[in-house]
C-alpha cells in the first residue's frame, strides 16, 4: 500500500510496529493483518519511559539504549498501563 508508512521501531524497552497513513489505510492494514485495535498505544515513547522508570524506579532520566544495556524491562507486564481498550479512534 503506496499511502501508508509500517515502520518497526525498535526502542531500549521493547519493539514497536508503527503504521501512518489515512484512518481508512491505517484500519485496513489492521484488519488485514488481523492485529487487535485495542493493543494500540496512544503514548509517545517519551511518556512510556516515563512511566517505565517511575515502575521499575530506574536510576537515570535520560532515554539512552547505553542506559539500558544491563536492564531488561518485561513490557508485557506494563503494556496494559499504554493501551488504548476499546474504545476511540485514530
């Protein structure tokens, strides 16, 4: 699909599949792929590190995969924290 962007952007606590385009291309690749609306995430990756390091009371502020290199983060146990549910649209 020419009008739409699919990116995997993969971030220090976690990969993330990212899709741009016009809210009909955006829900038909949804669809197409059979991904789950709900999981969608709203927040920017700024404000799920945010949250992360406020959770797991990391050290540091500042958003680096150096800071990272001896920390795992399990996102699936947040992941409900970012999640749009059921309702909403793009």
């Amino acid at each position: 699909m020419s009008d739409a962007t699919i990116c995997l952007d993969t971030m220090p606590f976690g990969r993330f599949l990212e899709i741009e385009g016009s809210p009909g291309t955006i829900m038909r690749i949804v669809h197409d792929v059979e991904l789950r609306w709900e999981h969608r995430i709203l927040s920017s990756y700024l404000g799920i590190f945010e949250i992360l390091r406020e959770k797991e009371r990391l050290p540091f502020s500042d958003f680096t995969f150096d800071n990272f290199k001896t920390i795992s983060i399990p996102f699936d146990r947040y992941a409900h924290l970012f999640e749009a549910g059921d309702g909403g649209g793009i």
